[in-house]
C-alpha cells in the first residue's frame, strides 16, 4: 500500500495486485457473525516512533481513526494484584523513565541498580548493526550486564517479546538494541502507545484503496500473482494465476521471501536464505459484564501477556466487556485448540483480573497468524534483501527486507516508502 501510494502520487500509472479481498496484508479485521463487531486479526499497536506509519495515516485520511498516547503510560500487574505503571516523566530522554523505574514494582532494586547501566550502554551505542551484536543473542548480551532471570522476565522480555514477537534469548543484540533506543530512550514520547479505535480495515485497507482510486491507480483485489517473466536482464510482464498477463515498466514485489522464490525464475535475483517466522495468538473473549476498567495493560508473571479492552478503545456498548489477549511468540499457544486455549487462559483471566471472576464468558474466539513476523535471529540480518535488486526494473518490498526495523507496520510502511523512491530515481522505470 505505501509503495503503491508514493507511485501514485509521484503521478505514476499504478496497477496494485492483491490476492485476498482486501487490502492490509497481516493486519486486517473481520466482523463476526455473532457479536456483528470488528475483529482484528491482532492488536496491532503503533508507538510514538512510527514516523512513516503516522505519516501513512494521515496522507490516507484516517489517522483520526487512530487513539494515540500523549504520553508514554503502560500499566504493568501480576495476578496477585501488584500493580506499576511505567511513565514518561517531563525530563529530557532517557531521565524521563527513571522516576516511574525507580518505583516499579516487578523487579527488586539491585535488579534495577544493575538495569540502569545496561540501559545506558544502549543508548550511548552508536553502531548497533556492528558484528558482535548481530550475531549474539539479546538474551546473552544481557546476562553479561549481570541482568538476572527475573529482571529479563520482567523487564526485558516486557518490551521485546511484543516489539519483536520474539524472546530475548533469540532475538539478536543489535535488533534489542534498535528496539530500546528507538522506542524508550532517544525520545520522550517514541514510546507513546497508538492503536486503532474500530477495525485495521477501516483504519489502513479500505480507505488506502479508495484513496489509491482517487489516484487514478488500478487496484485488483482477489487477484493472485504466479510467476513475473525476467527476460534480458529485465521484468517483463506478470501472468496472474487467471491466467492474465499484465506488462508494466517496473515491478514492486511486496510479498513474504518465500512467495518471492515462487514467483521469480531461479536466480533471478539473490534474496538470501528463507527466513524463520514466529506465530502470534491472539484470543477474543466476550464477557457478560464489565470486567476491566483500562484500555490496555501488561501483565507479567502470567501466560497472559498484554490485554486490550476493545470495549473501552473502540466505544462499543455495554453492558459487557470485549477484551483481546495478544500472546506474542506464540510457540506454545499456537498447536493448541481453541477448546484447550479457553480451558487455559479462561482461569488465567480471572486470576488477573477480580471483575472476571464472577462474569460469565459468551463468546471465545482464537485468531493465530503462524507466520505473523519473520524472527531476527542472530547472524541473520545480512539475509534482507535491500528494495533494489540486481533487476534494473524489480524492486522489492515488505517488512523483512533491509529497512534496519522488525517486522512491524512502521518497517511495512518504511520499506514500501524506499521502494518507490528507488523506483522513481530509476532512470529506466519512467511510467
């Protein structure tokens, strides 16, 4: 969508192929048919350092849509009722975080004594992509700073296991470092929490298409793209799987690497090797009553990992509660039932919050995406592709390739914004 939306608006002629019926990719929702509500696939967040995502929003008309933080505040409890809120206080970055630090209540105070200076060498990291923090887990690099097992628990992993779908213990150095600089210490408000108010369609899908038609461009939905013909050195024409041939002067390829070797001809362009992914669970439970009194909130010591009330963030009408349980790196949600995933986390939810105990549960959902975001594992950051290729004329786009962000709408946005300038800056691509 941002690739197509910078070609567009550079007054180039743009054919958009999508093979689902909507546009938005892995971020989309759905109504279901028995409540009638707007689903997300997943609680797609956005932080105050999505420059380009917000920018996206608002060139399409719809970040108005969009409930942004005016400061950081992230509330953080444990089932047995402790509760801390991490937030930004009127200091300059990264003073802002210590007073709501020093009174958090999750880790012990050597623990936070013994933060502080890792937290520091973060931020003071000028080469974060140098070799020994690519190729090193996040997890060990830290455990060399003397962090202990629960300050990663609950700390650590707090900030890294959403931002990265990935733990500490796998994620590479470089990639944590990227995650904590950008978001909580180079800026007093790049970890201002943003979502959208009703549905990811609303918010991006729908209103990117019809604005792209406003644009003059073409956008084929349910349309699948099989094979791109690279003739002379050059992308020629793309056949659909209907069987239709589309010609054009240039190509962005916008699909996961390994949809890319099935589109292209052996060696066509060098794409690396296939990334591993990582799956995200996500659970919608309807209550009969109101259960939860915030729009969002992190819990630590507990499966349950960040809850959203969709009640409260979309002005849905009571009496009952929608909430959303986002279960990031989901290996072992993901090969469980919906039947077994009730009969765990129903109980977990009552544990963490009181008001549930005594509601009765209408309607449970499970939405997984088992490829939701590549993993940054370590030694594999030189295996994404740049938006140029050795193909004059294809140019690449998506999260996974080299935009030096994970896999999050800000890297989608990032990577389809660089795809188009390295189009339009092409000397042969004028059409």
């Amino acid at each position: 969508m941002a690739a197509a939306w910078r070609l567009a608006n550079a007054a180039r002629r743009v054919t958009l192929i999508e093979r689902r019926p909507y546009l938005g990719g892995r971020a989309y929702s759905f109504v279901d048919r028995d409540t009638g509500q707007q689903v997300d696939n997943g609680q797609h967040v956005f932080l105050g350092c999505c420059t380009a995502y917000v920018q996206f929003l608002g060139e399409i008309g719809t970040v108005d849509r969009a409930a942004r933080q005016p400061s950081l505040r992230v509330e953080v409890h444990s089932p047995d009722g402790r509760g801390g809120v991490l937030t930004a206080a009127p200091l300059p970055a990264p003073l802002h975080l210590l007073p709501s630090f020093g009174r958090y209540p999750h880790i012990g105070w050597r623990d936070k004594a013994r933060a502080v200076p890792a937290l520091l060498r973060i931020a003071r990291e000028r080469d974060r992509e140098r070799e020994p923090l690519r190729t090193q887990s996040f997890g060990d690099w830290l455990r060399r700073q003397g962090q202990s097992a629960r300050a990663i628990a609950n700390f650590w992993n707090l900030i890294v296991l959403p931002t990265l779908n990935d733990d500490v213990d796998h994620a590479t150095a470089s990639m944590g470092f990227m995650v904590f600089q950008e978001s909580l210490l180079k800026d007093r408000h790049g970890t201002d929490v943003g979502f959208a108010r009703g549905g990811l369609s609303a918010a991006m899908g729908a209103p990117a298409a019809e604005r792209l038609r406003e644009r003059g461009a073409t956008v084929l939905l349910g349309a699948t793209a099989a094979r791109l013909t690279v003739e002379h050195g050059r992308a020629r024409c793309l056949r659909l799987a209907s069987g239709e041939t589309l010609t054009a002067d240039a190509f962005v390829c916008a699909v996961r690497d390994d949809q890319l070797r099935e589109l292209l001809p052996d060696g066509a362009i060098e794409v690396g090797k296939p990334h591993e992914w990582s799956p995200i669970v996500n659970l919608h439970v309807w209550y009969d009553r109101p259960v939860a009194d915030f729009d969002f909130r992190a819990f630590v010591d507990s499966p349950v990992q960040w809850v959203f009330n969709r009640t409260r963030i979309g002005g849905l009408p009571g009496p009952g509660t929608y909430l959303t349980v986002s279960l990031s790196g989901a290996w072992e949600w993901w090969p469980m039932t919906k039947d077994a995933l009730r009969e765990r986390f129903v109980p977990e939810l009552a544990r963490a919050l009181p008001q549930a105990r005594a509601a009765r549960v209408e309607r449970f959902i499970v939405v997984k995406e088992q490829r939701a975001t590549f993993r940054n594992l370590p030694g594999e950051g030189a295996w994404r592709p740049r938006q140029r290729t050795r193909i004059p004329n294809l140019f690449l786009a998506g999260d996974w390739t080299d935009t030096g962000w994970p896999a999050t709408m800000e890297g989608a946005v990032r990577s389809g914004n660089t795809a188009a300038a390295a189009l339009l800056a092409s000397p042969r691509s004028v059409s």
